[in-house]
C-alpha cells in the first residue's frame, strides 16, 4: 500500500507545477455586509415557508400558547431556555436514548438570515436538534438579520469560543443526479420550523 502522505505531496506538487506560471488574481471581497429589505421579518417568514416550515409569527403574549401548539408531549428544551411547555425537560446532559424518545427539540437561536431561510444555533456542546424528529425554534424579530455577513459577525465571538455553530435552512434533504429533492434523509421526519 502507498504510503498516503506521499501520494499527498506528489498530488500538491503536481498542482503547484501547473499553477506555477499563472497570473495572480485579485479576488474582490466587498461584499455587502448590511441589508436594504425594508422588513426583515417578513422576508424571512417567506423564504423559511419556502423550506415547506411552518411559520407562526406571535406577539410575546401568545408564545407559550403557540410553543404548546406545535411541540409535541415529550419536548427537549435548550437549557436556559424561558418559556416551555409543561412537561418539558430540560437538555441537561440527555442521553442519546433520552433524546431519540423525545417527539420534539425547542430551541432559540443565535441568529436568523432573512436573505437564505436560515436559522443558526449556537448550540454549546452538541447540537440538540438533530436528534428529535421535530424541531421548535423561536426566532425574536431583534434576532433576523438580512444577510449573511451580518450573521456571521453576530456568531464570531461563538467561533472564536470554538463552539459548535448550526446553519440550518429547511429540512434535511438531498437531490439525486437527476435532482430530484428527497426531503427527510437523516431520519424519519426531520424538519424545521
């Protein structure tokens, strides 16, 4: 068998001997780093919908009525996390098991991308929504940025942490060579909202 890390510097050599003469490019890199859409929320309850999500928008007042509507009997929460439905138990060191059996995750996030769909969980030691087959998030309005790069600037103190950070935008899905959407692929109802 070939030894791998040399089978690793001819395959670098190699390109660098094909790139050796080529012109240096410049990359731009002023991308946009704030947004212009005149309601954030609003497009990100469009493009979240988009995902097939279900997307409730509540006044403070009508979060517990609506978190009790949509989680099921057994709900992991996020620990910290303040309005929960009764019964709720808290992810305090869950086992995998003790996760399995759970109908749903109830989650905040970090951030939200108006722009992509994406809600982006900063999630301590592991992430807590890829076990349950149902995943509860609240999203604040303060929370929704328009962009990317806004995203990323309000989880870098996360990253630097080294933190595990979770960019999810609609349910697990994949496309086949003929890219044909198949949604649900890492478990039996994997989804969002």
């Amino acid at each position: 068998m070939a030894d791998p890390l040399s089978a690793r510097d001819e395959i670098l050599a190699r390109v660098r001997s094909a790139v050796r003469d080529a012109p240096e490019v410049e990359v731009p890199r002023a991308y946009r780093t704030s947004g212009t859409a005149p309601d954030v929320v609003a497009l990100f309850a469009q493009r979240v919908a988009e995902y097939d999500a279900t997307v409730e928008i509540v006044s403070p007042d009508a979060l517990a009525s609506a978190i009790a509507r949509r989680c099921g009997e057994r709900v992991a929460v996020s620990p910290g996390f303040a309005v929960c439905p009764p019964g709720a138990v808290p992810d305090d060191g869950l086992s995998h098991a003790e996760l399995d059996s759970m109908d749903t995750a109830l989650t905040g996030c970090a951030v939200a991308i108006a722009e992509t769909g994406t809600i982006v969980l900063d999630s301590g030691p592991r992430p807590l929504t890829l076990i349950p087959d149902h995943h509860v998030c609240v999203v604040e309005a303060a929370q929704i940025v328009e962009l990317v790069p806004e995203a990323i600037a309000r989880v870098a103190d996360a990253a630097r942490a080294g933190r595990p950070i979770t960019f999810i935008s609609g349910p697990s899905a994949t496309s086949d060579i003929e890219l044909v959407r198949v949604a649900g692929v890492h478990g039996r109802g994997a989804s969002t909202c």
